[in-house]
C-alpha cells in the first residue's frame, strides 16, 4: 500500500495496515529512524508495579521462602484461627525460652 506524504497532513497508517499488524487504539508505539528507513515498534506497556530491583528482592524472598517450606521449616495447616493463634503463641514462647538461654550461657 501507499500514501502520498504531504506538508500540513499527518502522516496516516491506513486501517488495513493497522490491522494486519495487530495495532488497535491506545497502543503506544516507537519510531525508530536508519537512514531513510523509519521502523514503527508497539512499545509494550508496563503491567509491573515494581521496579526490576524489587521485583528481584520479591523473586529472592520468595525462593528462600519455598526452601524453607522443602526442608519442612512450617506451621500447619490449622482447621481454626485459634489453632493457629495457639502456634504462634507456642513459637513466641520457645524463643522467648532460647533467649534467655542465650543470655544467661553468655554472662
């Protein structure tokens, strides 16, 4: 297909263009320029809320997480919330035991 360019008119990519490449309205695009060669790239958006170092961090934690869970390092599943309120209770008082273990070996 071909267009004649013109002083004042936008330059046009006619519809059946636009829909042979897939473009549909709101789609951002770059333009690219070698030469006398002007390239059009959908630019793609962004769906990601976190920055590449966060998403690396989460990615981090996330893994180490999952190596816990394989060396069997979890609680439950509790059939009730106060199942589960009573394991934390049992956890905050085992470390609250080893600390003052802690404390005392070292004086």
């Amino acid at each position: 297909m071909t267009v004649t360019v013109k002083n004042k008119t936008p330059l046009v990519v006619p519809p059946a263009v636009r829909r042979q490449a897939g473009l549909k309205s709101g789609d951002r695009l770059e333009f690219k320029v070698s030469g006398q060669v002007i390239t059009i790239l959908p630019k793609p958006t962004t769906t990601d809320e976190y920055t590449p170092a966060e998403r690396r961090a989460i990615d981090r934690g996330i893994a180490e997480s999952e190596r816990q869970y394989a060396a069997g390092k979890s609680y439950g599943p509790f059939k009730t919330a106060a199942e589960a309120i009573a394991s934390l209770d049992a956890n905050l008082r085992r470390r609250r035991v080893a600390k003052k273990k802690l404390a005392s070996a070292s004086r």
